[in-house]
C-alpha cells in the first residue's frame, strides 16, 4: 500500500517476529546460581589429534585431566563416529575397520591416526572408554558415553562413508529411510543393535549415557513417536539393570532439537514425566549458526510445571558455526567467524537468568580446553564479565535496504531486529562498575549521502554516516548467499568460495557503533535501523549481514 505524506517521503516499515522465546524477558526468579559445567567430546576427534602412539597415560594425561582440573563436573564421553564405534564394544564395529590401504590414501592423515590409536590400546587390553571412566571418577567427575544415535556419512562410496559408516549399515538398505542414508528406527533390528552397543558402554564403569537425538529417526514421525519413546524405555532399563549390579543409578542425559522436536518423533515430554531421563539439554542441527540464543525457557517451565527432577542443561556449541571447517583430504585449510570468549559468557548467562541447572559445552576433543570455560556457571566470574551478543540469523538477518519489489522509490525504510540480553547495566552500576557498548555491523561501507539512524528501545538516535565510519573497515563484506553456499558440506570443493581458505575474511566490512549503556535493558530489546539511501545511490542495496552488541566492564572509583 502507497502512503502519501505531501512532501515527507514514503516510508516502508518491516518488523521481524520472531517464533522463538528469544524475544521474551527473563522469567523472575533467584539471582545467578552456580551451575556445573560439563564437557562434551565427539568421540572421534580426539584420537584424529592425539600423537600416535595413544597410551592409558597419555590418555589420561591429555584428555581426562585437563577437563578434571579445569573444574568440570561431568565428561560427556564421545564413544561413536557415524555409525563406528570408537571404544572396544562387542557388537559396533570400529572406526576404520576393514578399510583397506588403497582407501586410506584417499584419506586425511589423521583419520588413519585415529585408527591407529584406537587399535593400539584396544589391541593391549586397554579400552580408551574404560581408561577414561575410570580416571574420571578417581577424581569425583562423572563420565557418560556419548552416543550420536543416528548419524551416517555420505554419499555412498565416498571416503567418509568408507571411513564412518558401520558395514551393518551398508549391507542393509531395506532399514534405511527412503531417500536417506540414516536408519529408520521403526525397524527392531535397527533399535537392538543401538541398544547392544549401549549396554556394551554401560558395562565398563561409566555413570551414564548421553544420547544426541538431533537427527531423523523415521520415515514417519508420526508413527514412529512412541516407537522412539519405547526405545528410550529400553535404554533407562538397561541402565537400570546395568546400575543395580554397580550398586548405583546410571543417568540418562538426551539432547533434543530446541524447536520441532515433537514433529521428529522426539516426545521428551514423556521422557520427562515418565522420568526416563536425568538430563536434558537442546539445540540445533547444521546449520548451527542460525540462533546465538537458543532458549531453554520452554523446557524449564515444562520441569517447574511436573516438578520433574531432571536437570536443565544450557547447551553452548564450540563454533559460530557459519562455516564447515572441517578439512578434506585435498582441501586447503579452511577458516570461520571465531567465537570469542565474550560470546560464551553471553550465552552462559542467558542460560542462568533462564534457570537452567547446568552449561553443557559442545566440543570436538578435549584438546581444545581453555581455562575460562570452567568459569561458565561461576556466578562472580559471569556476572560482569565482558560480553558478545549475536543478533539471531534466523529470522532477523540479512537486514537489506533499498530492495525493491514494486518499482516505487522508496526513500526511507526502518527495520527491527530484538535480542536477548542477560546483562544487568543498572545493577552494575551501583556495584562501583561502568560499562560501554556498541553495535558491531558487517556491511558495505556507506556512500555520501547514506545514513542509519540507530535506536536501540526507542532511544536515541546514533546517527551513522560515511563521514562518521571514516577510519573503519573499508571492505565490502561476502553476501549472505555465499555465507549460506559456504554452510554446506560439499561447498569445500567450490573453488569459487576460495576466500574461505583466507584468516580474517570475516572482518571485511565491520563497523563499530558505539551507544550509551543504559539504554539497554535486562530481557529483550529492540534494535531499530532507519535507512535513508543518497540521491545518487537510490537503486544501490545496502546489506548487513551480521549484528552484534557488547558490553563491556570497567571498575570505577567508589
């Protein structure tokens, strides 16, 4: 619809909904409590990295120890990779088992290293997940066997598929879900043998099983749900059984996609009341990029609501997650957005003000440990710690101006993109602390005569212009179809995405707007951009590709 205003020109307004709880303020509640922190390992990547020969003592010197005196409570033990198994199980197959010499040149090196290590303690009698379990609880940490519990790698033939896909899972194409390579769990031999190598983990000391559901398991979810929920069942009997000869209870843990996971099949609604499970945690499957603020509130309320027992994990992944960096055997390196410490503590503290009753880290291996991970659910070190919001990509970005749909010349536009922020800038500022922040965009430089104007809640504005972004970064940003192109997995042999192989290539086009702190609140905020576009420019779109927000701490004098 036309909007005339006699001289004033015709402004396109659009406002972002977003059908997550991002937008929501935090629920009122206790102040900031101290949560365990647990770790997560993938099951593979840590025999990829450790130098051959793999010992019980390097083992437990290089991968148990560090996470123990890093101040974790609890291992997320990885035992699969694809559909291999990475411990010495009686009835998964192990990773790299019957590959044979002319398929391993097709090979990273480190794939062939993982098998070595895994052959050269298995074959002494020493079962890496038994060693690890183990030293785990010498130090009063618990281990829990983490198993990706359908998960396969494509295309058939191809060096991954020879590499981590199980020879059950290759000679069996009738239990595959048509037009896929995983396995439909509708089929019972298909649950046995998951559940077989479950048990086979049970039996060698750990404190429980982590199973990550964030996959398809059917080719109708709708008939396959309670099949699932039965599956489920079976293992917390399992562990039941397994855990009453130990003289103790053996936890189950799931992680469950955050937002459709009932559609999959995934009830972990019954799990709950039922109390089949003793910990849960949510996210994202690839693409994780899509929300820094993945919202756990759901699921508190959900426990509040039963009064279930079962704990609340926050889930915090490794990576941004913008870009596959995993290497080829042919490919250059490849690099990605970096995660910055400040990001973690963001997101820490959103999953504390939401009442979760832990942070659970997802990592590949225990090699990629930093002391301040351990500090996560320390409330003294999280409170005021320097932070790094990402605005969510899902629904909010790109945010593109000057795009035209009917021909009219538009010549303002305001857009809104919301976030959630867990920092208190009022209570800082009675705790002797000052705190600055600013917008961080990623966006072509503007052209004489371009302006934003920013608002953040309705304050302001921060009036951005050329002349004011002067002495920023210059360069044009990659547009949001070749980050998109990048996010997948066989974009790494596209040798026009060449930039990737480049350090830094993200940095192209940052452009830091600072703003005054108090005009953020606790709970969501609105971020509000007003574009004028220059007479000379007016066809020219202007898109920002990514937005972030910091707050950062200073002591001040009493």
């Amino acid at each position: 619809m036309k909007t005339s205003l006699g001289s004033v020109a015709l402004i396109f307004i659009v406002s972002c909904v977003s059908d997550v709880l991002a937008e929501q303020s935090f629920p009122s509640g206790p102040a900031i409590r101290e949560l365990p922190v647990l770790y997560r390992t993938d099951g593979f990547s840590q025999y990829y990295r450790a130098q051959y020969p793999l010992t019980k003592e390097k083992l437990e010197h290089e991968m148990v120890d560090p996470l123990v005196k890093g101040g974790v409570s609890g291992i997320i033990w990885g035992i699969s990779a694809g559909s291999r198994v990475t411990f010495d199980s009686k009835t998964g197959q192990l990773l790299g088992d019957g590959v044979t010499s002319a398929m391993w040149t097709k090979m990273r090196t480190g794939d062939l290293n993982a098998y070595r290590n895994l052959k050269h303690l298995i074959d002494a009698g020493q079962d890496p997940l038994t060693i690890a379990a183990a030293r785990a609880r010498q130090s009063g940490v618990k281990l829990f066997a983490y198993m990706h519990v359908n998960k396969e790698y494509g295309p058939i033939g191809s060096w991954t598929w020879q590499l981590l896909t199980d020879d059950f899972s290759k000679s069996h194409a009738e239990y595959r879900i048509p037009g896929s390579l995983l396995l439909d769990f509708s089929h019972k031999e298909v649950r046995d043998r998951k559940l077989a190598i479950l048990r086979d983990a049970a039996e060698t000391g750990i404190d429980g099983v982590a199973l990550n559901l964030l996959t398809r398991f059917f080719a109708d979810p709708e008939t396959g749900r309670s099949v699932l929920t039965q599956f489920i069942r079976d293992v917390r009997k399992m562990l039941d059984e397994v855990g009453t000869r130990r003289g103790r209870r053996l936890e189950l843990l799931v992680r469950v996609p955050f937002q459709d996971a009932y559609q999959r099949g995934i009830d972990w609604k019954v799990y709950m009341r039922e109390g089949l499970i003793d910990r849960l945690s949510a996210f994202k499957g690839w693409p994780a990029s899509d929300y820094f603020d993945v919202p756990m509130d759901r699921f508190v309320e959900f426990k509040r609501e039963i009064e279930s027992p079962c704990k609340i994990n926050g889930f915090i992944w490794q990576a941004l997650g913008l870009v596959d960096t995993d290497p080829s055997p042919s490919g250059k390196k490849r690099y990605s957005k970096p995660k910055v410490p400040g990001m973690y503590y963001a997101q820490a503290l959103i999953h504390n003000r939401v009442g979760c009753d832990g942070i659970e880290l997802g990592f590949a291996s225990p090699y990629q440990w930093r002391a301040f991970y351990g500090e996560l659910g320390t409330p003294n070190k999280i409170a005021y710690a320097d932070r790094r919001y990402m605005v969510d990509i899902r629904p909010y970005m790109p945010i593109v101006f000057g795009k035209r749909h009917d021909g009219d010349a538009v010549r303002h536009e305001r857009k809104e993109v919301q976030l959630r922020i867990a920092d208190d800038i009022q209570k800082a500022c009675t705790s002797h602390l000052s705190a600055k922040s600013q917008a961080i965009l990623y966006c072509r430089s503007l052209t004489e005569g371009e302006r934003i104007d920013l608002y953040v809640n309705g304050k302001g504005p921060v009036v951005i212009t050329a002349q004011t972004l002067k002495q920023q970064n210059q360069g044009s940003p990659v547009t949001t179809r070749d980050i998109r192109r990048n996010r997948a997995r066989n974009a790494r042999t596209e040798n026009s995405l060449s930039f990737l192989n480049t350090p830094n290539w993200w940095k192209r086009g940052e452009k830091k707007v600072p703003f005054p702190s108090e005009w953020l609140v606790l709970g969501r905020n609105v971020l509000e951009f007003r574009y004028t576009p220059s007479d000379q420019q007016e066809s020219k779109t202007l898109e920002i590709i990514w937005v972030e927000l910091t707050v950062d701490y200073t002591k001040r004098n009493p």
